[in-house]
C-alpha cells in the first residue's frame, strides 16, 4: 500500500508555517489608561473625605407644620474604601412622630460629587415595628444632599418636590 496523503493533510501542512510564522504586528495605537482624577471635587477625592467614621452631631426632621426641628439622637456614620456606608444610631429621648429607628441602616452607597449627592444602594433598614415602612422623613431610599463644611458632613434629605425633610450633621471621630 501507498502512503497518500489527503486534501485535508497537504492544506494542513501548507497552512503550519504560514500559521506558526506569523509575529504579531503592535497596535497601530496602544490602549492607555489614564491616572485616576483625584483632584478636590472628583469621585476619589469625596471618597476619600467620606471615608471613616462620623459622630453624630444633630439631627433634624421636618415637623407637621412645616419646620425643621431638632430631635435628641446619638449616631455613627462609617464609610468603607469599598462604598459601603452605615448609619447606627438612636433617639436619646422619644420624640413625638419619630421613627426611633431613623438612624439604623446600611448598604452600598453611590456618589455624585458634582450634584453632591448620595444615595443609598441595596439598603438594609430596621423599623420599630418591622410590619411598618420606615419614617418618610428620613427613608433611605431617598436622595441625601451632602456637603462638607470644615470638619463636619451635613447629609440633607429632601421629598420629590425637592422640600428639605431631614437634616443631619456629623462631626469626623478621631
């Protein structure tokens, strides 16, 4: 018997060293990445102002007349390198209509450093009464308004219609 070879063999060994042959030519333009913004007002920079824990100075709610009163409250607000944002706290006193619960909850936190807000992402909450929504005033699913004034970070919660329906004020902890 002769060996023959087949159609799919000559092609195959044709091909080998046009195939193997080949050196891979650089990009016409190479891919860069540039630096990441970290100058004051970027996505970074908030991160890192943000990041740590917080000691609550004061909290106030939007009362049924329309104002803002102050509510007795403790708190503490952390905020990890990896966006995960916690708030726990509680009412020193009862105040009327207040959730005591306003000040207990977690999740992943987006930032928009140029409209300055802050928005809580898979948000886990505790109520009083867990068969009961959290306050309006101070749900976190609602937008909070953050800004830095010296040492401190006022967080402002606001309802559709853009009315301010919660202020909180936290102090850097050492």
């Amino acid at each position: 018997m002769r060996n023959r070879l087949t159609p799919l063999t000559c092609a195959l060994l044709l091909a080998l060293p046009i195939v193997t042959g080949c050196e891979a030519a650089p990009r016409a333009r190479p891919v860069k990445g540039g630096p990441v913004e970290t100058g004051a007002g970027s996505l970074e920079s908030v991160r890192r102002q943000l990041q740590g824990s917080w000691q609550l100075v004061s909290l106030e709610v939007m009362t049924p007349g329309g104002g803002l009163a102050t509510v007795p409250a403790t708190g503490h607000l952390k905020y990890d390198e990896y966006g995960n944002l916690t708030i726990d706290g509680r009412l020193t006193t009862a105040a009327a209509g207040v959730d005591p619960n306003v000040l207990n909850m977690s999740g992943r936190a987006v930032i928009d450093p140029d409209k300055h807000l802050l928005r809580f992402q898979d948000v886990q909450a505790k109520t009083a009464a867990e068969d009961r929504p959290l306050d309006t005033r101070i749900d976190p699913t609602k937008v909070r308004y953050f800004e830095f004034v010296g040492d401190q970070l006022k967080t402002t919660t606001k309802d559709a219609t853009g009315a301010t329906t919660a202020v909180a004020t936290w102090k850097k902890a050492s």
